[in-house]
C-alpha cells in the first residue's frame, strides 16, 4: 500500500515552455501533497504544500506564478513550471500523506527528472 | 526554525562493520522523526519513524534508531552493514505542522 506516481520520470524541454508534472496516489486518498526540490548532493527543500481543493501554500522564496500547483483531487497534484529556464533544471519530487491515517507520515513519488536546455 | 543535521556526509564501510549515523534536530517542544532511504537510482522510502513510546525504534532491514531528547538526538543504526545498503540516508523532522524538514543526507558506501 501507499503507493505514489509520479509522470513523467524525465522530461526535457526548450527555455521558454512550459511542463507539467503529475503526482498520483494510488492506493490511498492523499489530502496533503507536498513538492519537493532535490539539487545533485544536496537534501530535498520542500517548494509547496497543497491541500485537496484551496490553494497551495508556498515556501518562502519559491514563486508561485512560476511553479503553478494544483491539487483538485484526493489523487491528483500537479506542478506546472511555467516559462522554463535552465536553472529549474532539477529533481521534482510529490509526497503524499494519507489523511486517514492519524500516524503524520509521507509518501514519496520516485521523482521527475527536468532538463531545460 | 527547525533545523536537522546530519554530520556524516560520506561514509564507507566494509561489509559487515556497524554503522552508526548521525542526526540532531533543533525545536524545543514534540517533534516526529523520521529516517529515510533513497537506493541508487529509486525514490525515498521510509526506514523507521518515531512518534512517541519506546524511545528506541526498529525499522526496516535490521535497521533501528534511538531517540534522545536530551540531546536533540535521532542517530541511525545497524549492528552489521550489507553491500545492498549502499544508498543515500535522510533524517526528517516534523514540529506542529504537515512540513518535514529534511537534513543533508549521507551517502553510505558499502564495499565486499
């Protein structure tokens, strides 16, 4: 059990353009999503957290119109970056966590992988 | 704010040796921790977890960890390391919200 996807695993893209990510729970019914950032040798910083229906709350220095978040569902999250620049070249990792279950833990995706060129 | 460290970035060992990592956290009230494991090329999986009770907990894979109040303490264990557990270690850290705060990681190399 608690299993989560996340498509695509790579992506490459042009500078300019847009990407979404999509990060599924699949076996459990997720009401907090979390995005996480992982920089090569370095920890993961949390970008966002997003609750089922309202919006996404941000980390401090993570701009929101740029890394566009949606949760509209108890299974679904997106991360759309917008306006892709090499330097959002990065690790985008979803964690999900089971709202029905009282113990507070999470559940990784195995990541996607955004190269910009 | 809180904050975890994890002291050892690199570790090697040969298999068989003990493996004992490191990490502190800095919040002063209850706090949930967690160890994390990411396999070369796999995503995050959880180790162990503590929340409250025994102070010393088991997790997966022979591994357990020991929470230390007094020292703000989460170290990570194993009495006899195998070549498989070659991967990337994270202590996390949660205090009175849904965020988990993550420490730096360490990389454990384990050689036959």
């Amino acid at each position: 059990g608690a299993v989560v996807s996340q498509h695509p695993s790579r992506v490459i893209c042009k500078s300019g353009t847009s990407v979404k990510i999509e990060c599924r729970s699949l076996d459990f019914q997720a009401t907090t999503m979390f995005w996480y950032r992982q920089f090569p040798k370095k920890s993961l910083m949390l970008m966002a957290t997003s609750n089922e229906g309202s919006k996404a709350t941000y980390e401090q220095g993570v701009e929101k119109d740029k890394f566009l978040i949606n949760h509209a569902s108890l299974t679904l999250s997106t991360l759309t970056v917008t306006s892709a620049h090499p330097e959002d070249s990065s690790f985008y990792i979803c964690s999900a966590r089971d709202g029905t279950i009282s113990t507070d833990t999470q559940y990784f995706g195995p990541g996607t992988r955004l190269t910009v060129l | 704010a809180q904050s975890v460290s994890q002291h050892n970035h690199h570790v090697i060992l040969s298999e068989a040796a003990s493996l004992e990592l490191g990490c502190n956290y800095s919040y002063g009230g209850t706090v949930n921790l967690f160890w994390y494991v990411q396999y070369p090329g796999q995503h995050l999986q959880l180790l162990l977890k503590y929340f409250s009770g025994d102070p010393l907990v088991k997790g997966i894979k022979g591994f357990e960890a020991e929470f230390i109040k007094s020292k703000f303490s989460f170290n990570l264990r194993k009495p006899s390391v195998q070549w498989s557990d070659t991967a990337e270690y994270f202590c996390a850290v949660n205090a009175d919200t849904d965020k988990l705060i993550f420490g730096t990681g360490t990389r454990l190399q384990v050689f036959p």
